[in-house]
C-alpha cells in the first residue's frame, strides 16, 4: 500500500487504523481527518476497498482543497465510478500518465 498522495500539491499521508485506534473508524471504510490533512484506513478493509477508499478520501481532500461542497453520496457515487473507469480501462491510464517526454 503507498503510504502518501499528493493533493494539490500537498503531501497527504495514508495510514491504517484499527477501531480503537480511531473510533471514527466503526462505521466507515476510511476517513479524511482535514484538521491533519491525512487519510485514514480501517485496517479490516481488503486490497480493492483500500484502494477504492483511498480514492473516495482523495475526493474529500480535494473537495476541501477547492472549497467544493458535496454531499457524501456524490463522492461516493463519484469515486465508485471513477474507480471502475480506472480499472477497465488501463491503456487509458498509461495514456493519461504519459508526459510529453515520453512520447505521449
């Protein structure tokens, strides 16, 4: 698992957390703690919750970065989606990294 993303520019660490360790974590798959700018795991989830999660904090992270409100369903509705967009289209994902450099 990667322990950090960048956001805007921003550093955003990862971790996996236990229920004890963040009681948040009870009813959730993971959670963007804003006040500490880091994403935050249930360590319970599997390899694809994980990275689905990751994904769906990443829009928290930016939701707060732009100043963009959005009710939890939409990040929801969104990240799924996007998620499913990523993962069944892998030429697209190696095209959309490609830098100029590298021939893209």
């Amino acid at each position: 698992m990667i322990k950090s993303v960048k956001v805007l520019g921003i550093n955003v660490p990862i971790v996996e957390q236990t229920f004890r360790e963040f009681p948040e974590m009870l009813n959730a798959y993971g959670y963007f703690d804003a006040q500490h700018e880091r994403i935050i795991l249930a360590s319970h989830n599997n390899h694809d919750r994980k990275r689905e999660c990751t994904l769906h904090e990443i829009l928290h992270a930016l939701e707060k970065a732009t100043e963009t409100p959005l009710e939890e369903a939409q990040v929801g509705r969104i990240a799924r989606g996007l998620f499913a967009v990523l993962r069944d289209n892998p030429e697209y994902v190696a095209w959309l990294m490609e830098t100029e450099e590298s021939g893209g």
